[in-house]
C-alpha cells in the first residue's frame, strides 16, 4: 500500500514540477503548491488502491458464487441423468 501511495505522491510532484515548467516558472517556486498537488495525488492514490481492494473482493465472491452454481447445475444435471438411467432399466 505504502509504494502504491507513494508512487501517486510522486506523480503529483512531477506533475507541479511540469506545470510550472510549462509556464516557465522556477521549479522550486511557491512550494506550497507541491505540498498541496502531492496531497491531493496521495489522496487519490489511497482511495484507488482501496477501491481497487473492494472489486478484488467483490470479483472474488461473484467467482465462489459462479463455482457455486455450476457445482449445483453439474450435480442437478447428473442426477438427472441417473434417474433417466434407471427409468430406462424399469
């Protein structure tokens, strides 16, 4: 989680850095707009990587629940079958 964040962090300073480069500015001016565009890339970073965690779960529990059911169709299908087996032999 840590080198996740931190990678936003270092996206968000690279970005202010490349902002004031476009309006050809001094890089290290006003760092109070680096503090505050790495916050707000931190901030983003931590809410995708939670996000990220809630649809690991939530694809994972559709995936027992699939298996579920296909264990539940295969059962019925045999049953099925064994009962049409022994219909044939009556």
């Amino acid at each position: 989680m840590l080198g996740y964040i931190s990678s936003f962090a270092a996206v968000g300073f690279g970005v202010r850095c490349y902002q004031l480069a476009i309006m050809k500015r001094n890089i290290f001016d006003n760092l109070g707009g680096h503090a505050l565009s790495v916050a707000a890339f931190t901030g983003l970073g931590y809410y995708l990587y939670h996000a990220e965690e809630r649809q690991r779960g939530l694809i994972e529990d559709k995936k027992a629940q699939l298996l579920r059911m296909r264990a539940r169709e295969t059962r019925l299908a045999e049953e099925y079958a064994a009962s049409m087996s022994e219909e044939e032999h009556h």
